[in-house]
DNA sequence: TTGAAAGCGCTAACAG
DNA sequence: CTGTTAGCGCTTTCAA
C-alpha cells in the first residue's frame, strides 16, 4: 500500500501557514521571506517531500511519458536504442513506455491506442515489418501529437526521423566481398516495402555496378525477419544451380541463421561462401567465425530520436529533420580474402 | 503539442447536463435514465472520450506504475525477463518504468529515489552485482512499498521473490560432465556475495560430491560479471598446472567469454575442454561449437514476480512467497563425450 | 432521476 | 510579504 506521500498540505498545517506560501518558498520565490523559505525549505528536506507528478500533471496538462513501440524488445539492437532513447528523457525528466509491435501491425495499431489513452505527450517508433499503411500515424500528425521514426521510418509522413546509412553500408559490403575475390555476391533482404530493405537494395546495387558485376536477381532473396524464413531464404540461394559465393544479410538474426544453414550444408565460411551481416559488436565476435559486420550505432540513434522528439515536443512545430547515422564496416573472418582456387 | 484531450466537461457542456450525470452514465450507475444513459454514451463514443488517467490517479492516489530495476537493459535475459512482467502488468493495467542499475549499487540506489519520486506503487527488482548491504531497500518495507525480488535476491528482507534453482542447475552440469569423461571440472562463478553464486555453488558441490569427485578450490574461481573478467578468469584456469578438462560459467557473458578464451589458447571443445553455460537457446545454438547450456525461464520468471507484485499489492500485506523455477539442462556439441584419451 | 459541491495536490492570478 | 481562490479532470456524498 505505502504511505501517503507528503504534501504541501501537510506542510503548511505543521507550519501554520498558508499552501501557497509553502509552495512559493519551495521555489525560491522573491516574495517569501527569507526566514521563511528557509524554515519551510528545512522542513520539506526533513519530512522528504517530492512533488506529486499527478497534480503537476493535471495541472500542466502533461504527463512527460514518451510512448516508444518497437517490433522486438527481445534483442540487443533494439534494447540498445532503448537505453539511447532512455538516457536523454531522463535527462529532461521524462519516462518512456515501452511497447513491443511483435512485428504485427494489429499490435501496432492498438499500442498507440493504448498509448493514447494513457496520455502519453508523443511517440517514438520503429515500424512492424508488417506495417504498410499509415492511417494510425497520420492520426497522430494530423492532431499535432510528437512523432519520431527511427530505423524503419514512413518518409511520406513528414516527420523527424533519424536512420542508419544503410545504402552506404551495403554498397561497401558488396565492394568489400568483391574485392576479396567475390563475384556472385547474394543478398537477403527484408520486406520490400520497407525503407531500411529499398535503401540497401540501393546500395546493394550501386555496389555492383561499381564493382562492374551484373544484378543477377536470383541473387537477391526477400525474408520476413523470422529465423526459419531466413534459414528458408539460404537454403534457396544454396540450391541455385549456380551458387553464390558470398550472402550477406540484413540483420542480426538473418545474418546467424544464414551462418548456421550454411555451415550445416557443409560449405566452409570464407573459403566456399563468405558471409556479412548487420550486428552488434559482441555477438559478430562469438560465433564461429567471428562475422564481418556493419555496426549499427544503436544507443546514438536511440539518443538521436529522443533529441528530435524534444525539440519538436518544444518547439511545437512540426519539423522533418532527417538525421543519417554512419555505419562502420568491421571486417572479421567471415569475409577472409579467397585464396586463389586450384585450377582444375 | 497535441490537441486537449475530450473531457467529462466538455461531453456535459454539449448535451446541457452536468459532469456527474456524465460521469455516471459512463459507469452505467442505475440511477440515470437509460435515455440519457445512452445519449451520453453515444456521443462519448463519437468524441473518443477517454478518462483522463492523471485525474484519476490523483483522486485515487495511485500511478498505476510499477519500477522495475535490472541490472542491465541490454542482455536477451533481462529484456526476456522484462517482457514477462509487461504482459502481466499490461494485463492489470500497469506500466513498467525500466531503470537500469549498470551493476552499480550507487545507481540502484538513485534509482530507487528516482522511481519513488514518480510515485511509482512498488517495486520489481533484480539486484547489481555490486548490492551487499540493503538498507534502500528496507526503507521500502518499513514504508510498506510493495517490492519484489528476482533472480538476485535478498532473503533477509522478507519479501516475495522468484528465482530459478540454479543449485539444481549446476548440480545437474556437473554430473552431466562427469558422466561424458570429464574429472577436473571448473567453475567461473561471480560474486560471492550473491544468492545465485551461493546456490550456485552449493550445487555444484553436491554434484562432485555425487561423483565421488574432490572439491579443488583451484577450480572454482570469481569473477564480476564483464566479459573483460570472465576472461581473465578463464585464462588463470588454463594456466594452472592440473588444468581442468571441462569448465562451466555462471551466466551468458562468462560463458561466451570461456568459449573465446578456450579457443583462442588453441584448447579444442570438448575434446580438450568441455563448456556449458546459463544461457538462452538461440545464441547457444549459434557459436561453435553449439553451447551446452541450462535454459533459464526468463519470460517466465518475469511474469511470475509480476504476479507476486499484484498479490502484495492487493492484499496489502506482505507475504515473502518463494517460487523457485525448474531449470532444464540443454546438452549440446559443447559438452560431448570424451573420446577415450589414446595410452602414451 | 439529476445537480451541486468538496476534494485529490498543485500553481498562479488576485487581494490584502 | 502572505493568504484566498479558482481550476486542472474526475468521483462521490449530499441535496433536491
């Protein structure tokens, strides 16, 4: 149950004085005599009074909660951000409420209801895989509530958004595996119809062509972002008649189960099949071998959309600032040089 | 900025009646004529009318917001764990406000203060590794703050907590090596203050004991729960005269770290070292060689303390309940048999 | 069957 | 320099 939490009420009733002149003391303000704010300031410190957030709230009309929807919460990609998102509503003395989507875009839609209804003074989203119409965030834009994308973001909805470069990356990838020998470079993607699939799809292809290699579009595999339908999607590039000899995945899980299909149909990582993905630092290091990766900036791109989020929740106007996070290429075993096959 | 929120009032002002009259029939109070019953309704429907969930708190006193604090945000067991409390806390209508302690006493105890101040109802907490005295802690029980233990407990303060029968656990590991051919089996455990690394090694003890094994305290060494540590410790084990020839770790981190250490010194696993760890399935699944390991049930374990919470909070009075959770032993390529060594 | 009023904790305009 | 009052949105007792 807990005790009551002190008031100013109470406060004031200890010190015969009247509320306001408590509350004005507690705030330092001109008017209250010195002796005065002192004493009443002694004795707030001494009966440990915090204001209650409730009756600020209701006064303010602010609930200082950021809603947060992600499609996971389970990973550390996604936690990752959280942390970013965290520390810097923190320091503007706000909490997050965090909803998983579970990559459904039903979930989606009813977690901003129920964000709603909560009051929370705005978003900060990662879309669903699922989510291809836009109604419920339009919603939102159209009734001047703060909204910010970040990863997988709706460009046409005009909102701050903060990204990785994922084009980039990808075009370095395919001209990393093409300078260590690779020539049928393969790639599974995730749904089309998200931004993060078309960018790197971009890059993926602008890489090629640098690398003056063809499309071949059996090269280009789409998943959803489950383990089976990745493990499904390498198996499909593995039976091709003429076979890859290099994948590289989207993401995190994409990137294991495709390493995991690969080594158990037996071809050897680099030397038959080199292998990238899009993970975290850690997890590249563990398996076996240590996996060339792009490292997304994950805690700066959570610290990034709340940054955004606060100043459009200032500023009140809407913005769509568009912020593009760089992403490293940290190359490991997975995507060794070929040595030079014998000649048969 | 957000448009305001449709309130009693304004549902009052348009049909010319007066707020309590709405507010009842909302609430279907049998006093109201169905008529205006449901010509009130209606038009709540229509407007989107919501409660406004700071009123009511403050009217009730009550945030409908639990603390949670772990000690890390950023590992697949805490954010499993998390998962867990939310479904249940979503379910009675809480939110969960996540505060990470980093390990660090002094930020648990921040936090603490922190969450109080936002008036959360209680707590659910897993300890840092560094919290060896409790005094925070007790203040919430004398103030009687509904609070939760999990995981890393404090049984001197009585009060509900889950945990997982990590004795049973390393019991079980311990003879699973033994039976596969290992005789100088080790342990990296973490601080020794901490209720998981005493149950933890009482279990293990059990376990050589069953074997007709001798405890070697070489073979047991500490470790705080970083990666740097883990493999420092995994290296003082690989350099002892009488090396072990199967090790195990006390959670995720360690064990990946072990694994890393054992390969990188040249050691094959298992023919020369057998490994298993506390981990979750799919990373288990992912190194090489796949890691034996005993599966904890995080979701599980969250939404039990959840429940825990709701019961302390209903009744009002505190019970120190203790729900222990079966552990399953996972055995993978990690912790093989030994091959019968060849005669020199 | 409905309305008026008090109160949850707090601030701010207005009086004194 | 300090107190009174109204009001944020809601429920609930008391009155009508």
């Amino acid at each position: 149950m807990g005790k009551r939490h002190i008031s100013l009420k109470d406060l004031a009733k200890e010190l015969g004085v009247s509320i306001s002149t408590v509350s004005r003391a507690l705030k330092n303000h001109p008017d209250i005599s010195p002796d005065m704010t002192e004493k009443i300031q002694a004795l707030a410190e001494e009966r440990n009074y915090t204001p209650n957030p409730l009756a600020m709230g209701l006064l303010r009309q602010q609930t200082k909660m950021i809603g947060v929807i992600v499609p996971d919460i389970n990973t550390h990609f996604y936690s990752s951000i959280i942390s970013g998102i965290e520390k810097v509503a923190e320091d503007h003395g706000y909490f997050i409420v965090i909803t998983s989507s579970n990559e459904s875009k039903k979930k989606e839609i009813i977690a901003v209801q129920n964000l709603l209804k909560s009051r929370v003074e705005g978003f900060i989203v990662c879309l669903s895989q699922e989510t291809d119409d836009f109604a419920h965030f339009q919603k939102l834009v159209n009734n001047e509530i703060p909204l910010v994308f970040f990863d997988r973001v709706c460009e046409e909805l005009g909102v701050p958004s903060v990204l990785a470069n994922g084009q980039d990356a990808t075009k370095k990838i395919t001209k990393h595996f093409f300078e260590n020998g690779c020539k049928r470079i393969a790639y599974i993607s995730g749904p089309e119809h998200l931004n993060i699939s078309q960018n790197r799809k971009v890059g993926y292809l602008n890489g090629l062509n640098e690398c003056g290699l063809e499309y071949d579009e059996n090269l280009m595999v789409h998943c959803n972002l489950s383990i089976e339908d990745a493990k499904l999607a390498t198996q499909e590039l593995l039976q091709l008649e003429n076979k890859p000899d290099a994948i590289f995945g989207v993401n995190d899980t994409i990137a294991f189960a495709a390493m995991i299909e690969v080594k158990k149909q037996g071809y050897k990582i680099p030397e038959d099949i080199s292998l990238a993905g899009f993970t975290d630092e850690f997890h590249s290091t563990v398996v076996d071998p240590p996996l060339t990766s792009v490292s997304h900036p994950t805690f700066q791109m959570g610290e990034e959309a709340a940054k955004l989020f606060f100043e459009s929740i200032e500023k009140g106007k809407s913005n769509n600032k568009r912020i593009m996070l760089p992403i490293d290429l940290v190359v490991r075993e997975s995507s060794a040089k070929k040595k030079a096959k014998p000649f048969i």
